[in-house]
C-alpha cells in the first residue's frame, strides 16, 4: 500500500510540474505579445529607425491609417520586399505611439475580372503605379500579374499615394528591390512628415521671362504639390516679394532678366532662399525638327554674371552623348517605302546620377534635350560644390551655331570623337555666396528706398541644371483638351526616366530642415545565394534540412527516456 501512495504522489506531482510548465508558457506568451523587443543585430542596422524618424513619429498628433496594396499572390522578391515593409511600419507603430495603423490589401481580389479591373483603375487614379510581371503557371505556361507596390497613407480624411518601387530597367531586378528597402524609410517617413506637419511650405514657380508653360511643367507640379504650397508668379522687380517662399524654380527661360528682377532674387538668396535654376544658354527650336533640320544659336540670358559670381558657369555648347534616348525616324525601305525605326539621337542624353548623394543616390538615368553643360568656378572655400548629374563617358560638345538634322541619326557616331567624358549638367552649391551687387548702385533699380543691400548671404543653397527640359513634361492634345504626359516617360517606349525624382529630390533637399534626406544615402549590403554552390549542393542542403530536424527531435527524445529512467528507478 505504501508503494501504491507513493507512485499516486509522483503521478500527481508530475502532473502538477507539467500543468505548473504550460501554465508558465502560456503566460510567458501573453506577455511577450503584449511586449515588442527587438535587438537589431544587422552590420548595416537596417532595422534601427534613424533620429530624424523617431522626431517625426513621436510628433504626430492625430492617427494615421495605411493601405499596403502588396499582397496576394506575389513573386519571392515581392515576398521580402513585403516583410521589409511590414517590419518598417511595425516600427513606425511603436515609435508613434500606436498612432499609425495598417492593413495589407490584395487588389486582385474580386469576383471577376471586371471587378478586378474597376479596382485597378481606382488605384491609378489614385496615384499609384501598377508592374505587370510574367509569372508561370501550373500547366507551363505564363500569365501576366498585375501588382501595386505602394501605400495609400490617410491622414484627415487626406490621401496620399506613395509608390515604393524602384522600377530601374538598366540594373537586375534583385537590385531594384535591394534600392527599394533601401529608401523605404525616407520615403515612408517623407509623406508622413509632410502630412502630419503644421508647417507646409512654400514654392514658386518664376514667370515673366518665357518660362516653360504651364500645362508642360504640369506633372511635376502635381507631384510637388505633395509636399508643397506651389504658386506661380511674376518678380516685377518687387524687393522681398519671394520672402515668403522656401525655394523658387527658374523653368526654361528664354528672354533675359532684368537688373531689377536680378537684384530681387540675389537678395532673396542673400536672406537664406534656395533657388533651383533650370535653363540653357544655346537655344533649339525643336518644332523645326519636324522639317528635319534645325538651328542651335547662342541666346544670353543676363544671369551669367550672378551665377559666376556664385559659382557656377553654364557653357553655351550642345553637349552630344552616344549613352542617349532613341528618337523614332523615317527611313527609306526599298526605294519607295517609309519605315519607321528607333535611332540613337546623340543630342538628347542619359545623363548619370552621382551614386553618393540623397538626391540621386539610387535614381535612374535622366533624360535630356539639347543640354549644356557647367563648369564651377571661383577658389571660395566658403562654397561647396557637388556634381549630380554628369554625361557619360562618351561624350562631345558643339559650339554654336550648329545646324541639327534628323539626317545624322541614319548614321552610327563615331566614338573616337566623343572624347569629352563625364561632363557635370546638374551642379550643387552650398555655404555663403556673395552679392552680385556689391559696390553697384541700387537706386534706380527698386522703389524701396528703405532698401539695404546684403552682400553675403545667410548659410543657404541652390542647384544649377543646365537644361531647361529636364523639367518639361509632354502634352497630348486632343482638339481642345490637353493633358501632361507623366514627367520622363517614354511615351513609345513606357519605359519612365528618373527626371521626376530627380526634382522632388532637389527641391526637398533644398527646403530640408529635419535631416530626412540623409536617410537617401542608407545602404544595404545586398546577400545574394552563390548559384553554383546552389546547383553543386543542391541534395546536400536539402538532406540537412529535412532529415536533420527529424533527427534532432529523435534524439532528444531518447535523451528524455533515458533520464526519465535513470530519475524513476532510484526509487
């Protein structure tokens, strides 16, 4: 009988230790998932908000509610790409203080495929930016996907589109999805910095010296509109007009500025303004080109001298790069015959991001029209100078003027010739700039006598382009309607170019106050698989990983009887 009480005991005492054990899991589980621990391990610390993010986030007043639309039946990189954003916006939701919310969306979902359709029409029209991707399917064949990789971010009843894809055609797709984890703090935090502040800034648009229109700069106004209150105007020589704006842009003039109209936007600069200058100094009239031939003349602008003395000098030379878009052209077939066929047009460039700085880090190429180029100049340490965009190593200039015709692309260029690489068109200036108009006579220039010339500016900066069409958009007309074409697209090819990131970049740099755009500079070390030690060990990493969890858990229960055993027949 004693022996029979004793076995009850340790049976009860047993089940007590097992019950006591789950009981323990079990509340050691629900309070992990009350708690988000994380230890960021990473060399490259790519799950560490930066200071910038945490200020943002620990700002925000109201809550934010976020639509992911990357989901369903997506490819493997899509895959981590959506980890990725799944785990930034975990991030986000703790140092906001569970201000922001979330929900992944498959927008294939739908009962047929007009439903599917009428879903995806929303969303473009919304802003976001479909990829159609071949995948295969279970009877060998292909099929075509259409996926959205972007967010529709709601703040206020406000919705902002925000496409978090790199989509660059000249680097392997791994890549593009590296560039996109990359950027997807700043971007993410960007929109969310934007929409949750109190301050929304001010940009304006320079008119009065034959600007680019309206309706041609359309695209990026939109998309400007983001981030900015964006105006349009006329200087009309009227001191401290431009005061209240925290970047001005000099789209593609083509009549010369007047002293009144230089001294207003030298003070303004003075005072601690940012100025983006888009223009050249040889002018194309390239509607003549449907003729086939057409005239490149110097045209002066009267700003030469203010930006030499701030550092910078636009070369009145058509810059030629054999790295350049492809223009449809009519050729002869058979005598009588027109075909048309893509040519390489060596006046309209590819011209290459710097790969180190926020703005272009990351970008694709951009696309230029008759470009020049720039030389900085002056020895003034108190002025940084950065090259952002460059031609390639193929490239030439031509002094005007310079007859262009259709004609020369029928033939291949010859590469010995263009002997002229990487020749900077995108220049940035930062630090103190002096005043053009130190020791001049400002009297008859303005009507405010109370008027007291600076003549060195506040810390401040400005980015120099020496081609005005880098910010011009396509128009498609149609009788009396117009409609911009998205900015840098190809419109027979589809394939986009970088010049609308490109400008949101600069003028984002130019007005930044917060160090957001440094987060443009985080790298990721990309950790691809070795193919060929893939293919050689195939069998081998398969045999580790299915037998070797199967044999670990046997041995671990032998190993249990046996100390079971052991323990039990002491007794």
């Amino acid at each position: 009988m004693a022996v029979s009480e004793e076995n009850k005991r340790l049976k009860l005492r047993g089940w007590l230790q097992f019950i006591y054990v789950a009981a323990g899991i079990i509340l050691l589980a629900s309070v992990s998932s009350l708690l988000r621990v994380r230890l960021d391990l990473t060399e490259d610390k790519r799950y560490t908000l930066s200071v910038p993010t945490r200020k943002v986030l620990s700002a925000i007043k109201n809550d934010i509610y976020i639509q992911v639309y990357l989901d369903g039946d997506i490819p493997i990189p899509l895959k981590r790409l959506k980890r990725s954003v799944t785990d930034m916006l975990d991030e986000f939701r703790i140092a906001s203080g569970r201000k922001i919310d979330y929900e992944f969306i498959n927008p294939s979902e739908g009962k047929d495929a007009g439903q599917r359709e009428t879903q995806f029409q929303a969303l473009v029209k919304k802003g976001l930016v479909p990829v159609d991707i071949r995948a295969s399917d279970a009877e060998g064949g292909s099929t075509v996907k259409r996926i959205f990789p972007g967010m529709i971010v709601n703040y206020n009843g406000t919705e902002v589109p925000l496409n978090f894809l790199a989509n660059n055609q000249s680097i392997p797709y791994e890549q593009n999805i590296l560039h996109s984890v990359e950027g997807l703090e700043y971007e993410m935090i960007q929109t969310i910095a934007t929409l949750s502040s109190d301050t929304i800034y001010k940009v304006a648009f320079i008119e009065g010296h034959e600007e680019i229109p309206e309706i041609e700069t359309a695209d990026i106004t939109i998309n400007l509109a983001k981030f900015f209150t964006v105006d349009r105007g006329i200087i009309g020589g009227k001191t401290g007009i431009l005061d209240k704006y925290a970047a001005v842009i000099i789209a593609g003039p083509e009549k010369e500025f007047s002293e009144s109209d230089k001294l207003v936007l030298d003070q303004y600069i003075m005072n601690g303004g940012k100025v983006l200058w888009l223009f050249e100094e040889v002018k194309v009239n390239s509607d003549s080109l449907v003729n086939g031939e057409t005239v490149g003349i110097y045209r002066s602008l009267n700003i030469e001298d203010q930006l030499f003395r701030y550092g910078a000098r636009v070369n009145p030379e058509i810059v030629q790069d054999i790295e350049c878009m492809r223009i449809r052209l009519k050729v002869m077939s058979g005598g009588t015959r027109q075909q048309i066929i893509p040519a390489p047009w060596v006046y309209y460039p590819l011209l290459i991001p710097a790969p180190g700085h926020p703005i272009t880090r990351n970008l694709n190429r951009v696309k230029g029209e008759f470009t020049n180029y720039i030389d900085t100049v002056g020895l003034d340490g108190a002025i940084r100078k950065t090259v952002l965009l460059s031609t390639s190593y193929f490239s030439r200039t031509l002094s005007p003027p310079v007859v262009i015709s259709l004609k020369e692309a029928e033939s291949a260029p010859d590469e010995k010739k263009f002997n002229k690489p990487g020749l900077p068109v995108a220049v940035l200036l930062e630090g103190t700039f002096p005043s053009v108009f130190i020791n001049r006579m400002v009297s008859n220039l303005t009507n405010d006598k109370n008027l007291k010339i600076r003549t060195e500016s506040r810390k401040t900066k400005m980015i120099v382009v020496a081609d005005g069409d880098i910010i011009r958009n396509e128009v498609s007309r149609e009788g009396n309607r117009e409609a911009p074409y998205p900015l840098g697209i190809d419109k027979y090819t589809g394939e986009m170019y970088g010049n609308r990131d490109f400008l949101i970049n600069c003028l984002n740099y130019l007005v930044d106050d917060n160090g957001l755009m440094e987060l443009r500079s985080r790298e990721l070390k990309l950790r691809l698989l070795d193919t060929g030690k893939v293919k050689a060990e195939k069998f081998k990493w398969q045999l580790i990983n299915i037998a070797g969890p199967i044999l670990i858990v046997i041995l671990l229960g032998l190993l249990y009887n046996f100390l079971r055993r052991k323990k039990y027949t002491n007794y």
